[in-house]
C-alpha cells in the first residue's frame, strides 16, 4: 500500500469515527492533536496525534495514576471481552466492526469497545442493525456473568443497560417496531 492510499485509508477511518462532530468538535480535535504534537516534540501532527485527541473527546482522560484493585481490572477485561466476541460473532452486515477495544481506565468507565460506524449510520439505521447493536451492549454482562456467577455481576453495565433500554424503548415507541403494538 502506498503513503497515499494508507493517509486515504486514515481519513477515512477518522471521517467515520468522528460521524456527528459539528465544526467546533472537529476544530477541538485539532487543537488537542496539535498539543500532543507539541507535547511529544514532533513537527507534524500525526494520525496518533489525532487518534489521541479523538479518543480524549470522546472517551475522557486516560486515568493513568488510578489504582484499580486486580479483581476490576480482571473483571473489566471479561466484560470488555464479551462485548468484543459478540461484536465479532454477529453478522459483519449488521455489526459495526471493532476498532478499538481496551482496559485503560478512561472516563467514568474501566474499560470499552469502540466500533466504527457506516458511513449511512449517520441516516438511519435498520431493525437488523439495533437488535445487533443490543446484542454487543449486552456481551459484557453476560460475560461477567458466565464467568463469575449470577451473584457476581457488577454494576459495571450500567452504561450498557441504560443505553439498550434507551435503544429498545425508542425501537418500540418512535420508530414501531414492535410487532404487537404495531405503528404507534
């Protein structure tokens, strides 16, 4: 592949994660890509520059100096796990792919996966696709769950469930997709 085609292929994949940004979120990316070029001493700013800043955006400051007993970061990684084996497992047409999954504490949250929206995402989304995004949100707690125990599920889904319930409300009540109640 040549430079041309790989900085094509970054634009693209910075293009697709920053779907919804408005012109002051992009001008903000910038500005944190540039200060961690600066930061770093470089000359230019880099895709890592920028991958960086989309990242502190979007998932807040790594949490560096946090001390995360191991049980956590055990528990973190079987959770962050699941949701990446459902998100790899479900049918790639209806799954966003992954692009990042990781354990550093960033946020509120110990861990999470990042998947790369579609271009069309950005217009609408079908039935298929919900019901597989509900699929991935619920991976990690029922990971945590196979693993450890129903007795031992942690509140760490917290993010997920509130986000799939708001999903499954909406798939029944704005957009009818509820066979039993119909269009209403």
């Amino acid at each position: 592949m040549s430079k041309v085609e790989a900085k094509g292929m970054d634009l693209m994949i910075l293009a697709r994660g920053t779907l919804g940004f408005s012109g002051a979120d992009l001008t903000n990316l910038v500005n944190f890509a540039a200060l961690k070029a600066a930061k770093d001493g470089a000359e230019a700013v880099t895709m890592d520059h920028v991958e960086y800043a989309k990242e502190k955006i979007m998932m807040g400051s790594e949490r560096k100096a946090a001390v995360i007993p191991d049980s956590c970061r055990k528990m973190s990684a079987y959770h962050v796990g699941g949701r990446a084996l459902v998100a790899i497992h479900t049918d790639t047409d209806d799954a966003r792919p992954i692009y990042k999954a990781t354990i550093v504490p960033r946020g509120n949250a110990l861990g999470m996966v990042t998947q790369l929206p579609e271009e069309e995402d950005a217009y609408k989304l079908s039935r298929k696709k919900m019901l597989a995004k509900l699929d991935i949100l619920m991976g990690g707690r029922v990971a945590e769950e196979l693993i450890f125990g129903e007795s031992e599920v942690t509140s760490s889904a917290q993010s997920d469930l509130t986000e799939a319930t708001q999903l499954a409300t909406d798939m029944v009540t704005k957009y009818g997709m509820c066979q039993r109640i119909g269009l209403v």
